[in-house]
C-alpha cells in the first residue's frame, strides 16, 4: 500500500518521497496514521522511508 502511494506522489509531483510525511494528507496516507502521525503496520510496526523505500521497524528500533 505505502509502496503504490509513494509511486502516485512521484507522479504527481515528479519527486521521490524523501519522508513519510510528505504521504501524510488526504491525497495519499493521511486517514492511517495515528493521533501521533505516525504511520503502522497492522502487527504494530512503524513504516518509515529509507533510501527511496518504505521500511518497517517495530517501535524499539
């Protein structure tokens, strides 16, 4: 899911995602992230875009 956001704002925008955030409005990922606005896997992971790809890491990492 993050992935094919992720590929929609590069063609919108002609840019790579550099932050999660920038998917954080309503034309991307904006309705799942939390009251924190931090984006999660299902099983509690926080994803998060490293080098052009979004990365899952439990939260202690």
């Amino acid at each position: 899911m993050v992935e094919a956001q992720m590929q929609a704002y590069r063609l919108d925008t002609g840019n790579n995602v550099a932050t999660i955030d920038e998917l954080n409005t309503p034309d991307y990922l904006e309705d799942r992230f939390d009251d924190t606005d931090t984006l999660k896997c299902p099983n509690g992971s926080v994803i998060t875009i490293v080098n052009n790809k979004a990365t899952a890491s439990s939260a202690g990492e």
